[in-house]
C-alpha cells in the first residue's frame, strides 16, 4: 500500500498508579493508520483499547496515568512532544472522539447547539452566528431531523441514538482527519448499532475521515474497517486486513474471538467461549500474555513474549506458532466466518 | 411543574398553619404571668391587664382572633414595650438583622464557593487538604465561640474593629464574619463533592477531547453544573445563619430581630416570642419553597421533565 | 530471534492450569473488618477517636482530681487566674498565677492551693465545672442521638417496611415536620418544659430523629428493590439471611454515619441554647453555660471562656473528624 501514514504509534507505552501497585494498561503498541482507512482495535475488556486511543486524544488524566515511552505520530509530528496548549490545538480539530455512553457524554445543562458550536468558535474562529448554521448543518448530516428547531434544546430531549448523532456531530463539527469511536454502538439498541454504523460509513465516504473504532463486537468491525488490529492483555497480538483477520486468523486468541462470536447459520447451538480471565497487568506475564488460557501453549510462551512473524500481505502475528520449531497447528473448524455479517 | 409547584405550596400552607398553631398552643402553657412587675401589681390591675390584652377570653377565641388579626398584619402588643405592637417592633429590627444576614450569606457563599471549587480542582494535593482543614473548621467551632474570639482580639485586645454596636459599616466586618463561618465550611464542602463529581463525569471528557482549554472546561461546563445541586442546601444554611443570628447578635449587641428574640425569652414576652417564630418560621418555609422551585427553574433537566 | 535460552524443547506443550488465573489475590475481608481497617488507617478519625475517649474519661475523673466541689462558692477566692504548681515558673505558659496585669493573685489575695483552670466570679474551681460540664454535654448529646436512632430507626423502618399507604401518610408528617426550623421548636419546647437537662433532650429529639427516620427509609426502600437483594433471594436465601447479610450491613453504615453526626450537632445545640440563657441552670455547669458565664467577664477575666471554649472546640473537631471517618470507611467511594 502506498497510501499516506496519518497516524503512527511506535511502541506506546502507558501505566497507572492505583492503590494495588502499577498496572501497565498499554505495554509498547505499535499501530499504523492510514488517510481514509477505517482501523478497528479489537479486544475483550481491559486489552487496554480504550487507553490507547484516550493516549492519542491526549487525555490520560495524569495522575494516576503516565505514558511511559514510545511515540505518537500524527502527520510526522509527535503529539507526547505538545504542550498541553499545542495538544488542545489538534484535539477536536485534527483528532476527535466519540464516547461509548451518549446517556452521560452531553453537557445535560447546555443546549446541544452550544455544545457543538463550542469547538467550531475555538477551532476556527468563526462568529456565534456562522457557528449556529454550522452547527444546524451538522445536525442535518448526522440525521436529526428539524435541526433548526432541535439545536436548541437539552441532551434529556433526545433519545440514546440521537445522542449518539449529537456527539457525532460535536466530533465532527471541524471535519477531523482522525475520528476515534470508542464502542460508538455499544450502549445503544440493536436497530439503532446499525443505523450508527451506516452514519459512520457515510461520513468517511463524504468526508474522507481516517477512523479509529476501538470496539469487543466483531460484528461492527466486518461492518465498517478495512484493517483490524487485535490487542490482549496490553499489547497488540495481531493485525490485517479485514480478510485476513477474519478468514486467515493466525493467533490462537483472534481463533477464540471469532469462534465466541454467535453464528447464524451454526450446526451447533451452543456458544464457544474462550476459558480464564485476561492476565492482570499489575503483574504482568513474562512470555505471550494469552498464554495461561490458550490451548495450544508451550512451555516457551510462558517465559517469552513471541516477536511478530509476517504473513501473506500486511498481516503481522506474535505467536510462538509461526515458529519453524514448533509442532503445526490448524485453526478449529470453528472459526468460519459466514461472510454475510 | 405547575402541579409540582402547587403541590409545594400546599405543603407550604400546612406547615406554616401547624407552625402557628403549635406556637400559640405552647404560648397558653408557659407558666407565670406576663407583666413587668407582676408581683408588684393587685389583682384587680392584672384583670385589667388582661382585659386589654384579651387574655381573659377562651383560648379557642384567642386563637382564631390571633389568626384573624395575623392576616391583617397584627401580631399582637408587646408586653414589654407598654403597647408597641409587635409588628412594629418587628419592622424596626427586622431590616438590621436582613442586612446581616446577607452579608454573612455573601462573603459565606462567595470564600465558601472558591474554597469548594479549588478544592475539587487540585483534588488531593495541599490546596484541597487546607480548604478541608478551614471547612472542618468552620463546621466544628460553633459561631458564638468564633465571635467572641474575635471580638476579644481585634476588638477589646488590638481595638482594631468596634467591640459592639451597629453604627458604621465596620460595625458589619466582626459579626458579618463570624456568622459566615458555617456557610464558607458548609458550601466549601459541598462545592467540593460536586466540582469532583462533575469533574469525574463523561461529559468534562467530551468537552476536553473538543480541544477546549481547561479553563473553558472548568469555568463553562464544571462549576456550572457543580452550582446547581449547591442550590439545595441554600434552606439549611438560612436556619444556621438565624441560630448564628441570635448568638451573634447578642454578643456584638446589635438590634436584630435575634437579640430581640432572646430578650423577649429571658422576659417572658409572649406576643413578641409568637412574632418572632412566625416570622422565621415564614421566611424558612419561603426560602425552602423558592429553593425548590429555583432548582426546577435553573435545572433543565426538572425544568422540562415536569413541564412534559 | 536468536535467544539462545530458546530450545527446542521450549516448544513442548506447556501444562496450564487456567484457574491459577482466577486466584484473587489479595485476601477477602468481611464488610466489618474492612470498615474497621478502613478507620484505623484514616490518621483524622483516628486522631479524633483517641481524643474523644480521652475527654470521655476526663469528664468521668476530673472533677474528682481535686478537692473542690463543683459548687465550692468562697469569694476571697474569686475570678483567679490559672496556676499549675509544676508549670507555674515557665513564665510564657498562662498557669503561673498572674493575671493580664501582671499582678500574681495568689500572692495578693493569699489564697493557698492552686486552681489549674483559674476559678469564677463565686470562687468555684473551673477545672471541677468545666469536666462536669463536659459531662453534661456528653451526656445530652449522647442520650439524645440514641432516643433519635430509636425513634428515627423504628419510624423509618415501618414506613419503608409497609409501604403504600402508611408510607405515604407518615412521609407526609415528616415533610411537615421538616418544613419547621428546628431552633423554633427547640426554643419553643425548652420555653415550654423549663430549662434542664431532660427538656433540652426532649426539645432536641422533637425534630432531630425525622432526618435519621428519611435515611433509614431510603436505605431499606433501596435495599428491597436492590438487583443483589433479588438476586439472593432468587438464589433461596432466608428472610433472616437477607436481614443479617444485607439489610443490617447495609442501613448500619448511614445509621452510624448519621449518629456521629448527630452527636457533635446535639453537643453544639445544648451550648447554644446555654448561651442565650435555655440550658442547664447553676450550680449545675455545661460548657455551654460555662462559656455563658465566661463570657459576660471576658474582658477582665478571659481565661474563664477561653478554657471550656477549647475543650467544647476540640470535642466538636474530634467527633466530626469521626464522623467524616466514618463516611468514608463506609463508603470507600465517596472518598475521591
């Protein structure tokens, strides 16, 4: 691929201070996302997904966080270099979010015309008045109708998934090169997911915007990314395209994630679940972190974390498997991935 | 909303009407007579005295006269003041105590909200452990003890402030002060519970991730949000300020409704006692009633609830 | 890639127990322990604590550490200044028997003995009245907030217990009694009753036990509709289970929370109402009163308010210090 880098993690690192020690959340991911691609950050809770994008968006509270090392590059410059007035310059202009619980992320005392003419007065210093159209043409786009009438009433007038198209908007209210949606769909009714996937898609049609989805439902990501990476336990343990990840899986844990996604078309009517908890990262393992529940472990995954071993195309796994020295294994049969999704 | 309002004031008028009665009840069972000079005084004086107070009629009679005449503005005649009415009295010291009252509730509410909202800011380093040392403070140590502290060194020590009196407005600094002691520790506190709530909300986040800068953050999205619960202690706070105004009164001798009151305690003046407890009594029942209704008004969110 | 500790034989199946995963590693504390670990390491209501127990046993011993009585009148003896007989030659200590004109009382009246807290305008020993007086306030203030816990947890428990209609009836009699500023009642009732000891218990009980009656209530309310309740009961726990395990774990917090804060407002209303003339009558002393007498002679005795002044402070800090203790021993996550 030669399309343009926009976003580059190099071997980011973050801990917090809790009363129980440290607990190293994010422990050296490196991530690649390219101008107009959709990038899904796949893992179970606690993967340490959520910290990674909050690292980019620069709102580790600090403390009890610490980004530790590494970089993030956002168009070749590095964002852990900003100053905090610098990092508030490109947030919500350059990189914004959209939050998981849209019950909790509107101001519920202000009107929500305000809450998104508020990045556009700062960002681009336009008047109230260009900011209020602005912000009705927003509105528009994200699919509520009688903006003009509905930019000024209150968070509590509007339902979870027009909330959700609120903080759309606000995000999107500067036309972001960078969207990062933290489990945009994951509190909201099923019927209501898909008519936010379409919106996202929509957008990045219209718009170009590189996205971030960090997310647990695999069902979002078939629907909306073009490359997925997989984190476990801090670190990401594999990455590529869509296809690959979806139809060459290499990663034992990537195997248990797409056989515990529910199947429609299944013989069997009984769900696969992936046994044990995730490691916790106040001590974190030495070797491969999935290791104490994966089936296939060796001996050498418990005192060493696999380096990543390159596959057809972009697809990179850290696996103690692709090793020549080790016994071959073939994904389950369960994995099979019906393609309608 | 309108039946939420209507549903106060009718809470309003019962309470207020249980008030007045209790008041009157416990007025017709204090023992002792009235009068100045009782003991001095023949019988026939007395029935004579009664007579023009109207204390020889039945009680029932009494009371529904009290009534009638309190909705006409007449809380009865002093016993103490040979026939100034009590309202009169009332309105002479009323304004002296209002006036205070408001200036502790001002620098009160004003310390009180910076503390608070320091506090919640700089949560857990030497700021917020020192507003909490000054709210515990101020919470702990009652108002009079505060008062005569102050009044013993800056006025009777270093004669810096007037001892007592209610003259110039230096007269205002010592009791002013000493009477806010417990709104600056009760709203410090409370400010400070909400600034660490809202700070900690998801909504701070989505403000921070719009790239505004942390003071748009904290002075647009958190001390407003924070403001508003604040609103519910505002009842509370006034009972606190008429217990302090009564001691404090006292102490720097100012002519308020307070010291009113507690000399019409020692002398047994019952119709100046009534006034007085319905005038509080009134005010505090207004003030709850306002509080609540303000809350809906300021909060959109029980603004449009109970409107729907 | 060349780890020379890698071999081929670190390629053989590793045998995994997935449940070492699962130990949960820190050791489980029953909820009472843990508030109590909780407690001990917060240095305030600690530090509250021990100074509680300390003026307690005071008010218990002190007024017997000497010879005079509480009510010891001897005007040849009045309004002296403060003198402990080991402190009295540290000049800058206030216990060296001299008063704020530099004239040694002692010497000048002749007066034989020493009065560590001075003594009044009668020539009473204040170190006698002033741990009576705390005493008394004590014992008010406790004796108060238990007849409120009595009252308040019964009254609460019912309404919440039944429901419906009595529910809604005796809500209705706590809002209107809510709606009266309790100084009105309180003053009212002790005009009433005459000043004393139990009146003032009586007057502060008439309104203080509905804040008590409202959180017990809410608490039980709460608990009845509670997923982990429902959840337990599904699961075949007893009626006596759900009260052992989950309603008295659970009301007992807010129930003590409240009482610690009930105890320094009771403490603080019986010496305000001793200061305008309500409280306790001579020869009988609170710190209230003693504060009252102390203060009609602080310009030319003020030793004789300072002292029961520091003690009712430090008594009010101590027990509200407690009770913010408590509050976040019992609420781990109330405390940010």
């Amino acid at each position: 691929m030669t399309v343009e880098k926009i976003l580059e993690l190099k071997n980011l690192q973050v801990s917090f201070e809790t009363f129980g020690g440290e607990v190293q959340a994010v422990r050296g991911v490196d991530l690649t996302l390219h101008k107009g691609e959709t990038l899904a950050i796949v893992g179970e809770s606690g993967s340490g997904k959520s910290v990674t994008s909050k690292a980019i968006m620069g709102l580790i509270e600090s403390p009890p966080g610490r980004i530790k090392n590494g970089e993030i590059l956002f168009e070749g410059n590095n964002l852990l270099k900003y100053s905090k007035h610098q990092i508030q310059k490109v947030r919500g202009k350059d990189i914004s979010m959209i939050f998981q619980d849209p019950m909790t992320a509107l101001n519920p005392t202000m009107k929500i015309g305000s809450q998104i003419m508020e990045g556009l007065i700062k960002h681009q210093e336009i008047s109230k008045h260009d900011a209020r159209k602005r912000a009705i043409e927003l509105l528009a786009l994200v699919g509520i109708p009688n903006p003009d009438k509905r930019v000024d009433e209150f968070p509590h007038q509007f339902s979870g998934g027009m909330r959700q198209r609120v903080v759309i908007a606000i995000a999107l209210a500067c036309n972001p090169k960078i969207l990062i949606a933290d489990e945009p769909t994951t509190a909201l009714d099923v019927t209501i997911q898909a008519q936010i996937l379409d919106l996202m898609r929509d957008i990045q049609e219209k718009m170009g915007t590189s996205i971030i989805l960090i997310t647990h439902d695999l069902g979002v990501v078939a629907n909306l990314a073009q490359r997925v990476a997989v984190m476990y336990g801090g670190k990401i343990i594999e990455t590529g395209t869509l296809d690959e990840i979806f139809y060459k899986p290499k990663h034992p844990y990537t195997w248990g994630l797409l056989s515990s996604m529910p199947k429609l078309h299944a013989k069997t009517d009984k769900l696969l679940a992936i046994p044990g908890t995730p490691p916790d990262l106040r001590k974190p393992p030495k070797g491969c972190p999935f290791a104490p529940r994966c089936p296939y472990a060796m001996d050498v995954c418990i005192d060493h974390m696999p380096q990543y071993t390159a596959s057809s195309g972009s697809q990179k796994t850290a696996c103690w498997l692709l090793d020549e020295r080790a016994p071959k294994v073939d994904p389950p049969s369960t994995i099979g991935v019906g393609g309608e999704a | 909303m309108i039946r939420y309002t209507f549903e106060r004031l009718c809470y309003m008028v019962v309470t207020f009407f249980v008030i007045v009665t209790l008041t009157f009840l416990s007025m017709q069972l204090l023992p002792g007579t009235p009068y100045r000079n009782a003991a001095k005084m023949t019988k026939e004086q007395i029935a004579v005295l009664n007579e023009t107070y109207g204390l020889n009629q039945p009680v029932p009679i009494q009371f529904v006269k009290y009534i009638t005449n309190m909705f006409h503005g007449n809380l009865g005649y002093s016993f103490q003041y040979d026939g100034r009415s009590v309202t009169q009295i009332l309105s002479e010291k009323f304004p002296i105590s209002i006036e205070l009252g408001i200036e502790a509730i001002i620098i009160g509410v004003v310390i009180g909200l910076l503390l608070g909202i320091i506090a919640g800011i700089k949560r857990n380093t030497i700021w917020d452990y020192t507003s909490m040392i000054i709210a515990v403070l101020g919470i702990s140590i009652p108002s009079f003890i505060f008062a005569a502290l102050l009044q013993y060194w800056f006025a009777v020590k270093y004669q810096i402030f007037p001892v007592a009196y209610w003259d110039g407005p230096i007269n205002r600094i010592l009791p002013a002060f000493s009477l806010s002691t417990i709104v600056i520790a009760t709203v410090g506190r409370f400010m400070r519970t909400e600034m660490v709530e809202v700070l900690q909300s998801d909504y701070i986040t989505t403000a921070e991730a719009k790239g505004l800068t942390t003071m748009q953050v904290i002075f647009k999205h958190s001390i407003r949000n924070a403001l508003i619960p604040v609103i519910t202690i505002l009842g509370p706070l006034f009972v606190n300020i008429i217990t302090g105004s009564l001691v404090i009164e006292k102490i720097f001798a100012i002519p308020g409704i307070g010291e009113q009151f507690v000399t019409s305690i020692y002398t047994n003046d019952y119709p100046m006692i009534m006034g007085t407890t319905i005038i509080y009594s009134s005010m505090f029942i207004f003030i709850v009633f306002i509080v609540d209704v303000l809350y809906g008004v300021i909060d959109p969110r029980i603004r449009l609830a109970g409107g729907k | 890639m060349a780890n020379p500790n890698i071999t081929e034989t670190s390629f053989r199946p590793a045998h995994m127990d997935p449940a070492a995963n699962e130990k949960i590693s820190r050791p489980s504390l029953s909820f009472g322990k843990d508030v109590m670990r909780r407690l001990i390491n917060n240095k305030g209501a600690l530090i509250g604590a021990i100074i509680i127990a300390l003026l307690i046993l005071m008010a218990i011993i002190g007024p017997h550490m000497n010879k005079y009585g509480i009510d010891d009148q001897d005007l040849t003896r009045a309004n002296m200044p403060p003198k402990i007989g080991v402190l009295s030659n540290i000049h800058w200590l206030p216990f060296d028997g001299v008063d704020k004109n530099g004239i040694d009382q002692y010497k000048a009246k002749n007066v034989k003995g020493n009065f560590w807290m001075g003594t009044d305008n009668f020539g009473r020993d204040q170190w006698t009245r002033i741990w009576s007086g705390t005493r008394i306030s004590l014992f008010i203030a406790l004796v108060a907030a238990l007849i409120d816990l009595i009252i308040g947890v019964s009254y609460g428990g019912i309404s919440a217990y039944y429901g419906g209609r009595v529910d809604n009836i005796m809500q209705r009699i706590i809002e209107v009694i809510m709606g009266i500023p309790n100084l009105v009642v309180i003053i009212l009732a002790i005009i009433v009753l005459k000043p004393g000891i139990a009146s003032i218990i009586i007057a502060m009980v008439l309104t203080g036990w509905t804040s008590m009656a409202r959180i017990v209530r809410g608490q039980v309310l709460k608990l009845k509709n509670a997923e982990y309740v429902l959840a337990s009961r599904t699961l075949g726990a007893s009626n006596s289970r759900l009260i052992t395990k989950h309603l008295i774990p659970n009301t007992m917090g807010q129930i003590i929370i409240t009482t610690m804060f009930t105890i320094p407002n009771a403490i603080f209303f019986e010496a305000f109402l001793s200061f305008i003339g309500l409280g306790i009558k001579a020869p009988n002393a609170s710190l209230g009163s003693l504060i009252n007498d102390g203060f009609a002679a602080m310009q030319s005795f003020p030793f004789q308010v300072l002292y029961p002044s520091i003690i009712i402070c430090i008594l009010l800090i101590s027990f509200n210090m407690l009770g913010d203790g408590f509050r976040d021993a019992f609420d781990p996550k109330q405390r940010r």
